[in-house]
C-alpha cells in the first residue's frame, strides 16, 4: 500500500461490529498510522494480548479488508500484516437502526480508549518535562456556529494536523517527537 493513500470510508454495520474492539482500533491504529508491517506476536505486545488472540483479531480484520498479509520478510515462514489504510472514516446511514447501534458500539470503544489516554496522561503530567507540559492542551471552548461555518472550522483543523500525521511524519520526525494523541469532536448542542 503506497503511503498517502486516502481513509478508508466504513458504511456497513458489519464491519462497524468488527471494529468495535479494544484491541482491533489499537491494531488498525498502530498499522494506519506507522505504515508498519508486524507479525501477530509483535502485535500482541502492543495490544496486551497472546500472540493466538492477536492472531485471531488480525484474521478477523483481514475478512473486512483493513488489513492485508504483507511481503514476507524474510524466509517466508512468518506471517506479516500491515494496513490496507491511512485511517477510518465512520460514515454509516443513521437512519438505519442496525448501523446506528453498530456506530454507536464503534465510537463507545473509540471514546473510552481516548478517554482513558487523557486520564492516564492528567496522572503522570506531572513526571513529564515543563515543555511537553506546557505544550499540551485540554479545551472546551463554546463555539456558536451554522452547519457551513462547522464544516469549515473542521476542514481547517484537518489541515493544520495534515502535516504532522505520524505515517507521513515518522521518517523525517524532530529527534525529539513523540506520538501525541488529538481528540477533537465538534457537535451542536442543546
């Protein structure tokens, strides 16, 4: 898969299912945003789980076409995967009662792994150096918008972020990058 290429767009419940998995989203986030290609016991050290299970998940992405066997390696005697995408993008009819349930299940996951990364991070900031700190943010602000003006705040967030995507970034990095994490949601409310 050359690098670049465009997120993948999800419409059909079944595959919402399937994502909706701790360790499927920390799979498909790993392998889109790295570009790596891992065999299911490199994998498992990333997501906590036996080589078996990781195994398993793989496989069970693979079925949908998220993610791929990819070139050998070596001797052709390991198995490797990588990424059939560069990221998600969950766009399913609504109006539909079985994919608003399947998207919903999808984005639960997504949220309390996300909520999770920010808690962890508001324990141990205070062990992290001034400058990673200083420079990192956590914000509500209210905003009071139409449809147009939300549609293009979001397309001028992606656009300042584009630059810094790790899998577009991670050859030619700052020697002192890290993997940051960006939660942004952006929705009307009551």
């Amino acid at each position: 898969m050359a690098d670049g290429q465009p997120t993948t767009r999800i419409t059909d419940p079944k595959v919402m299912r399937a994502l909706a998995h701790p360790a499927r989203i920390a799979i498909i986030e790993h392998l889109g945003s790295t570009g790596a290609v891992v065999t299911a016991t490199e994998c498992a050290g990333l997501v906590g789980l036996s080589p078996s299970a990781t195994s398993y998940h793989l496989r069970e992405l693979a079925k949908y076409g998220l993610v791929e066997q990819a070139p050998s390696r070596g001797d052709g005697r390991e198995r490797v995967w990588r990424s059939t995408t560069s990221g998600l993008n969950v766009d399913g009819d609504l109006n539909e009662p079985e994919t608003r349930a399947s998207q919903r299940a999808l984005v639960d996951v997504y949220l309390n792994r996300d909520f999770a990364r920010l808690r962890e991070w508001v324990a141990r900031a205070h062990e992290e150096p001034k400058t990673w700190q200083d420079a990192s943010a956590l914000m509500s602000p209210m905003l009071l918008l139409n449809a147009e003006e939300l549609a293009e705040v979001n397309r001028q967030v992606k656009e300042v972020l584009a630059p810094y995507r790790r899998r577009e970034r991670i050859a030619d990095a700052p020697a002192d990058a890290r993997p940051v994490a960006v939660h942004y949601a952006v929705f009307p409310v009551e």
